[in-house]
C-alpha cells in the first residue's frame, strides 16, 4: 500500500561488535512494546515497523566488498501523521522501561535520527 503523505521516522545505527548484542537486546524487546502499546487506527496510526540489521561494509555502494565488522541497525516506522510520531515519543518516555538504555546505546553508537519525515513517493 503507497504511503505517501504518511510520516516516516528512521534510525540508523551502527553498533561496534561490543555494541551489537545490546542493539539486538533492545530491539528484541521493543517489537513486543511497539506491538502493545501503539494504536493502528486513526490519526496516531501506526501503520508499518520494520527493523533491518545488517553489517556495515567497507564500501557502501559494493555489496560485495568485506564488513568492517560493525552492525547497522535501520529502525523504520511509518505512522498516519505527525501526531503519531509524538505520541511514540511520548509513550517511549512514559511507558517503555528500556527508553533509557535505548537513548544511552544510540548515544554511543553512530546514530542518524530522522524524527518525522514527509513520504514524497511511494509504490504500492
């Protein structure tokens, strides 16, 4: 389903080996938050939730060339509008016990945070 006009919220992440299992901790745990606590309907819609994990390459447009040995996390979520994206924020806060060692682990790792993001073009 094309989702232009919805908001997109990225994080990326890239974890150090040291740093990964905590990644693959904290994103074990927040599915099952994502799931329980975000509404699906209306306009603070979560609409999709994704986390890719992959290794970080030492060239990025050569998927062939060899891992660096970092992990990159990429955490998409879409919502209905940007009242969603601050309802999260503020379920995250509220509600999710791990927000702190969340917020502590990205900010050691390298990490880009796009909050709320327009969709511009979107297929199916």
């Amino acid at each position: 389903m094309a989702q232009k006009g919805k908001i997109q919220l990225i994080i990326i992440i890239t974890a150090s080996p040291e740093q990964t299992e905590e990644g693959n901790r904290i994103f074990r745990l927040h599915e099952g938050w994502m799931a329980d606590s975000h509404p699906r309907e209306g306009d603070k819609a979560l609409l999709t939730y994704d986390v890719s994990i992959a290794p970080e390459l030492s060239n990025p447009l050569d998927p062939t060339s060899e891992p660096t040995g970092n992990t990159n996390f990429i955490l998409a979520e879409v919502y209905e509008s940007g009242a969603g994206v601050e309802n999260h924020f503020k379920l995250a806060e509220e509600t999710w016990n791990e927000f702190p060692a969340f917020m502590k682990w990205i900010g050691e790792c390298k990490s880009t945070v796009i909050p709320a993001a327009v969709i511009e073009h979107s297929l199916w």
